[in-house]
C-alpha cells in the first residue's frame, strides 16, 4: 500500500473522520452517565437509609417505653419498692411481664431478676415460670453492669431455668438489659432482659436494600454486627477491609468508595443504643446499565470500523469496473450477439444506464421473438387441455363399465363403491368450474366416506347437521374434502368401534364494528372424537394458520406444515393430499383475504375444525 494513493488516503481519512468523534462520544457519554448514576444513587439511598434510620429509631423507642412498664404500672412497682414477697406479688409480676411481652410484636421472652429476695422470673411466649433463691443470670450482670445496654445478635437461652414440658427451639434475638433502681435513690432492686427476635429488624432493614446484589450491615459502636444480609456474621465483630470504625462513628451520615463499591452510612443514635446502619452498592450492579450501554457502543465501533474499510475497498476497487464492463458489452452487441447478458454491478449512475441498456436489448428480443414464442406456447397448451380431458374421461367410461359388470354378477355392494367413485371423479373432471355449491361439496364427501366405510369396516359413523339455508353457497371447490380426509389420516382408531366425524354448516352474524353493519357468515365444521393432538401442537398449528395468505397457493413456503401437523404435501396432486393450508389460502382468495380456519379441542377427546367465510348479502 503506497502511502500517496488516494485509496490510501481516503482509507486513513475515513477511519480518522468516524473513529475519533465516536470514540470521544463514548467517552464522554460514559463518564457523564457513570457520574449522573453514582449522584443519583447516593442521593436516592441517603434517602432510603434515613427512612431506615427513623423506622429503626421509633423502633427502639418502642422497645424502651414497653420496658419501662416496671416503672408505669404503679401498683407492681410499689409491691417492688416496699420489698412485698408474697403470691400476690408473683401474680402482679407475671401479669406486668406478660404485659411487656404483648405490648410489642417481636418480644420473644422477658426475664425479671429480683435483688433482695434472689427470685427470677422468665415468661417466654405468655408461658410464665418462677426460680427461688437463684443467682442473677451471668449475660444480665455483664452487659447492665455500667447501666442500660444492648447485647448484640446470639441465640436465645432459658436464663438458668431448667428444661420444662414447654419446648421453645432456640431463635436469634437481640436483648436489653436494665437495671431497676429505687426512684428516687439509685438502689438496684432488681434487673430487667428483653429479649427481641432478629426478624423484628428483618422487618425493617430488608427493606432497605436489593438483595443478592446490595448488602446490608446494623453494628453497634463496638463494630458487633446486630444485623446483615449475610447471616453467618451476625453477632459478631466485623472483620472487613472498608471498615473504620472511628471514621463512621463519628459522623451521622455520609458515603466513600472503596474496594469497588459504594457505602452509604447513617447513624442511628438512641436512648438505648448507638447503631450505626451501613449498606453496600457494588458498582458493578450500580453501573450496570452504563456499562451495557459502553459494550454496545464498542461494537458498534467495531462494526463501523468494519464497514468503512470494506466500502473504502469497494469505491477504491470498483468504481471504473462498471464503465468496463459497460465497453464489453457494447462491443459484444455490435458482432451480433442480441442476447448478452448484462448484469449490472452497482446501484449508481452508472449501473442505471447498465440497466436501461438491458432494458433496451429485452425489449429488441422480445420484438423479435414474441410471435415464435406465443405460437409455441399456444401449442404446448392445447396439448396438455387434451391430455386432462382424455385421462378423466377414460377413468370415468372404464368405472361405468366396471360397475355394470358388477351388477351384470349380482355384486351390487360393489356396483355402489364403484359408482361412489366415478362420482368423485365426475365431480373432480370440471377443471374449468373452481367453485361449487354446498350441497355439491357434501355430495362429494358422502362418496368419498361410502369408500372409507368400506375401507375401514364400518369402524365409524358419519353424522350431518346442515342447515338447508346453506347448501346453495358458493365455497370453492375441494374445502371439505381435505378436512375430512385428516380424520382418517391422523384421527381415526380402528381398535374402537365408535368413531363419529360430524359435519356441520350453519349461517351466522357478526357485528362489523368498523362499519358498523351486521355481516353474514358461512360456518363449516369437521369434527371427531379420534386421537387428537396436544395442545402444543394445535397452538403451533392454529398459529401458522395465521400466518396464511392467498399467495401460498400451489407454492412451498416456509409455513408449510408437516403431515404430522395435518398438512400434505401439495406437490402430490391428488385432493387428499392439498392440505389446510391450500385449503385456507383457497378460501381467502375466494373471500378476499375475510376467512378464517382454527383447529380446537372435542370433548372428551377429538379434533374440530372450523372455518368461518364472509359471505356478500347477494350469496
């Protein structure tokens, strides 16, 4: 490649001219959409996450005033104070923790250590229970040992008392620990452990976040983990890379990336407990749109890049070849060969004058030719009128002898199969007639089931249901013959004696809504009680038949069904084998594209076919 051609040039100019601006777009666009994201983002999650933080706050606030039914309930509280130790008290006791229990949802147990006279008391799901001279459970007396505390995500234990009928499985709770004083000394007369199921937070903070692509954390200020969408650590201390405990302490809200994501922080900061709530986005999950979107435009590139190097090859290469081309034939046509072939090589100007000089020389040709030609197909057409003519009539003159043989040797079962035939094929002569009235139709089935009786040893029953108002409309002919053939091709079981195909025609109406008349409607049906079909198959079938237009008529096309799919081979000839979709197709070029065929479910089993033609008022 020299570097001074214009091919290489105009190569070099082209790449540059398409590559760097789409290039720079890209850039550009995915930086801009990237940061427009990461804004939006933060933005609409600092906002979910103050949600989470107030849900969290009332929350605990609601926790706090149900523990503080000790101090409330005025009656309990004195019996405490005054050191009363008596069945009344223990009755007032379970009633105030029983109480605690269901002025929240979530409470899973609540456990009452009495300091002067050593009792405990546990209500664990309304069931309450009592221990004597016992010692203050160890967790209780660790975390209330500074005042009131929350003891982080563990599974919840029975506080010393011992195994009972009354089996509670172990669940993850979070516990309060409080220590009662005597108001208004700070005495400890008693402490006081709730304990709250982890789904009350589940509740809260799942809401917060997307799982198996966001992920969630609600630690304490120690970094315990109360809560977290990886349930392995809950209860206990974060150990993560991003994690700074001091940095998010120390502010109430904020976000930073690190290690390829997002983390927006709130601090929920309360009577009880200072939770810090911390949710992870992944940029690969926030920027996965953007990112999308890039890969397309990369290919996009590439293709572009693609395309200009083969169009610059193509303008480079062949821009004088058609005028060449253009010479030869010329100088082909003054030696005297009228019948070059010129194919044109492009879509421009110059392939237009490629293309009205072959216009030129076909027209010369045809000029010349057409008389020979007309003449010869002419011929070529009376022979093959001839040869229709000759071979149905002999068929029909050597059954006529056939039959009367047949009853010349007192066989008159054979003389009506016989004469069954040379109906249908009397009926299928008229090559010059393509439609026929109902009763014409019928008469030809009711020929062809007498030979099928015959056939199949009276295994089935034809029945019809015809409306006499129909049999004088005009159908195209070969419509029900086809239908009814399906039955013995794919329906029929010659194992039962109790086949039935039944034949229906009826007239009904249809409101038009959009000329707002009421058009008449011809109803042909076919149907059995054979095999059937499954229902994916009929789907598939009812689609195709959709997909049916008046210009598949006597052509292969890529709607052509299978046998299996009750449509033949239209190559065959014969009229067994023209198939549903001939048939429709048949139709809407008689109706003008207004028939309609589908193929539904018989109960209890079976087939029915129905087709449906608009008919003018004058028919």
């Amino acid at each position: 490649m020299r570097w001074n051609s214009i091919r290489t040039k105009l190569i070099l100019f082209m790449l540059i001219a398409t590559i760097v601006p789409t290039v720079a777009t890209m850039i550009i666009s995915y930086s801009y959409t990237t940061d427009s994201l990461e804004k939006r983002a933060i933005e609409q999650n600092h906002q979910l996450m103050f949600q989470g933080k107030t849900n969290l706050a009332n929350f605990v606030d609601n926790l706090n005033r149900a523990s503080l039914t000790i101090y409330t309930d005025y009656e309990f509280y004195r019996q405490l104070d005054r050191g009363y130790d008596d069945y009344t008290f223990d009755s007032y006791t379970y009633v105030t923790l029983q109480n605690m229990a269901s002025s929240m949802n979530g409470i899973w147990q609540v456990y009452f250590y009495r300091t002067e006279t050593k009792r405990a008391s546990l209500v664990i799901q309304s069931v309450p229970r009592r221990i004597y001279d016992a010692k203050l459970y160890e967790d209780t007396a660790r975390y209330a040992k500074n005042g009131i505390q929350m003891q982080p995500t563990h599974l919840s234990h029975t506080y010393g008392f011992s195994s009972s009928p009354f089996f509670f499985p172990s669940v993850q709770v979070f516990t309060l620990h409080r220590p009662i004083y005597r108001i208004p000394a700070n005495d400890r007369i008693g402490m006081l452990s709730v304990d709250v199921k982890l789904e009350s937070l589940a509740q809260i903070v799942d809401q917060l976040y997307t799982q198996e692509q966001e992920s969630i954390y609600l630690l304490d200020d120690s970094g315990h983990v109360f809560y977290a969408d990886d349930r392995q650590i809950i209860g206990q201390q974060l150990e993560a890379s991003w994690y700074n405990r001091e940095q998010i302490n120390k502010k109430e809200s904020g976000h930073f990336e690190q290690d390829g994501a997002i983390f927006i922080h709130e601090r929920v900061a309360t009577p009880l407990a200072n939770w810090t709530l911390v949710k992870k986005i992944p940029k690969s999950y926030l920027l996965q749109e953007a990112n999308q979107a890039a890969v397309i435009n990369m290919m996009l590139i590439a293709l572009s890049l693609i395309v200009i190097i083969i169009a610059t090859i193509v303008v480079s290469f062949r821009i004088t070849k058609p005028i060449r081309q253009l010479v030869r034939y010329i100088n082909q046509v003054q030696t005297g060969n009228l019948r070059v072939d010129i194919q044109p090589v492009s879509n421009d100007e110059i392939g237009v004058v490629l293309k009205r000089f072959r216009n030129m020389m076909d027209m010369i040709n045809n000029l010349i030719l057409r008389e020979y030609q007309l003449e010869l197909a002419n011929k070529s057409n009376q022979l093959k009128a001839l040869q229709a003519q000759i071979n149905p009539h002999f068929m029909n003159n050597a059954l006529q002898s056939i039959g009367t043989l047949a009853l010349q040797h007192n066989a008159p079962h054979i003389y009506k199969l016989v004469t069954a035939l040379g109906k249908m094929m009397r009926y299928s002569m008229y090559t010059d007639k393509s439609t026929a009235t109902v009763q014409e139709e019928l008469e030809h089935v009711k020929a062809y089931l007498q030979l099928q009786l015959q056939r199949f040893e009276d295994t089935f029953q034809a029945v019809f249901d015809i409306d006499e108002r129909t049999l004088d409309t005009q159908v195209p002919k070969m419509t029900l013959q086809p239908l009814v053939e399906n039955y013995f091709k794919h329906g029929i079981d010659r194992s039962v004696p109790s086949g039935q195909l039944a034949i229906r025609t009826r007239y009904i109406e249809r409101a038009e809504q959009a000329q707002g008349i009421v058009a008449p409607y011809l109803q042909l049906i076919v149907e059995d009680n054979g095999r059937g079909m499954t229902l994916m198959r009929r789907f598939e079938l009812n689609e195709r038949l959709k997909e049916v237009h008046p210009e598949q008529l006597g052509t292969r096309t890529s709607h052509t069904l299978s046998r299996d799919e009750f449509v033949s081979d239209s190559s065959s000839g014969s009229p067994s084998s023209i198939g549903l979709v001939n048939v429709l197709a048949r139709l809407q070029l008689f109706t003008d594209g207004k028939s309609t065929m589908r193929v539904e479910e018989q109960e209890p089993q079976g087939t029915r076919i129905v087709i449906e033609l608009e008919l003018e008022r004058e028919n």
